[in-house]
C-alpha cells in the first residue's frame, strides 16, 4: 500500500484492502480505491498478454482476464470496462450490459457521445453512452468500418417507451442538405460549371458522382435551385453564371 494509506497503523494491524496485479504481475493492495464497483469507465489498455489486458488506472494498472473479454482488445484503445471483486482480488471486467441504464433525460434530434461496447452483425452497434446509458446503432445505419471501443459522435433518433435509444450516425435531413449541396457545388466549381447527372439520373449514376443517395442529391440540388445557383436540366446540372 501506498505510504499515506499506512502512516496511522503500526506492524501487525489487521486492514481491509483491495488486492490487484498491476502490470509487472506485483501484487497491490489499496484501502482508498478511487473507483466505485458497478460503475463504467472508459480506461485505456496498455499491454495485451496471453492472460489477459493491462489497463491504466490512477496510481497504476488493473488487469482483465481474458474470460472477462466480451471482444478483441486492441493495446492503446480505450474501452468501457467495469471493475468487479472476488475474495477481496479486484479485476476488470467487459461484460458492462447489466450495468446500464435507461433513465435519462436524451430526446430525439439530441447529439451524444459513446462509446461502441458490443457488434452485432445482424442487429448494428451497441453504445454506452457518458458510461452510463445503453443505446442502439442498428445495422442499416452503420456505415464503413467500426470496432468495439471506438468512441463516437451520434445523433438520438428515436427514445422508445422504455427508455431505450437509438443513434443515428447521420444528421437530420434539412442539415445534410447544406453538406450535400456544398459537396455538388465543389463539383461544379471544379468540372467547368457542369455535372452528367441530373434529378432524372439514376440512383447508381448520382452516388458515383457524390457518394449520396438520390433522395439527398434531389433535396441538395432543389436547395441549389431555389437559392438560383444551379440550373437544372434532363441529363445535366450547371452553375448559373451571375
């Protein structure tokens, strides 16, 4: 133990303390451990062994075994993890889902921030958000390459009756129309004032131009319209020169 943890007791005196192996396999003890159990926190892995993770904690280190891995732990990421006690021996644990919660105050349209604690191929994402709420990304939403750990930025689009949240990764409509639009407007800027698609093109023609669905290019290029800085054609669209 730490010299202020034992400055008031004398050799033989009978203390309550935690126990853990910190990253050298030394056994520690702590009577002040600054962590509660049952509560999540987002701590780092700083070296991955046979037995199990090292994570960084204040004052040291705490080690996961691997029956407690949920997923494939990467050194330097940081996870969602909880601490649990067996005999008095402190340990890391991934295996968070009991521990969250549904009562919050979130709405719909609210932006957050999480991290991802579980994949399911055929569900989506499962995010811990401020290492207390449980949410959902389902699959259809989860574009591109996302790991467990992996701290993200969301959007609620939807609180159900029980409490339960689901994320989207995409802004509302009327807020991608701006991005949208000045994605097409970059387009035109540097392609001569004129684009080979139009609202009549094909879904598959409008997203190898712009990566975007055809619902989206029409919402951008009806903005771009109305605000006279594109003319729209059958088979084209152009800049307006002013």
């Amino acid at each position: 133990m730490d010299k202020d943890q034992v400055k008031d007791f004398r050799q033989n005196d009978k203390v309550d303390a935690y126990l853990y192996r910190d990253l050298n396999e030394v056994l520690r003890a702590s009577r002040n451990l600054p962590y509660e159990l049952g509560k999540i926190y987002a701590l780092k892995a700083v070296d991955v062994t046979k037995k199990g993770v090292y994570f960084e904690i204040k004052g040291g280190h705490a080690f996961l075994p691997f029956e407690e891995r949920t997923y494939k732990i990467l050194k330097d990421m940081v996870y969602p993890v909880t601490f649990k006690e067996e005999d008095g021996y402190l340990y890391l644990t991934s295996k968070i889902r009991d521990l969250l919660i549904t009562d919050h105050n979130f709405k719909e349209n609210d932006i957050v921030k999480g991290r991802i604690y579980s994949i399911n191929k055929s569900i989506g994402a499962f995010v811990v958000i401020d290492n207390k709420f449980d949410s959902l990304i389902r699959i259809k939403e989860l574009k591109g390459v996302y790991i467990e750990g992996e701290e993200i930025t969301a959007r609620v689009k939807e609180v159900k009756s029980d409490g339960k949240i689901e994320l989207s990764l995409r802004q509302r409509a009327y807020l991608e129309i701006n991005n949208d639009s000045d994605k097409i407007l970059d387009y035109l800027y540097q392609n001569g004032g004129v684009c080979e698609v139009s609202d009549k093109s094909s879904p598959e023609k409008i997203y190898s131009y712009f990566a975007m669905s055809k619902s989206s290019f029409k919402r951008a290029i009806g903005r771009l319209y109305k605000n006279k800085d594109i003319k729209i054609f059958n088979n084209r669209i152009e800049l307006n020169e002013r």
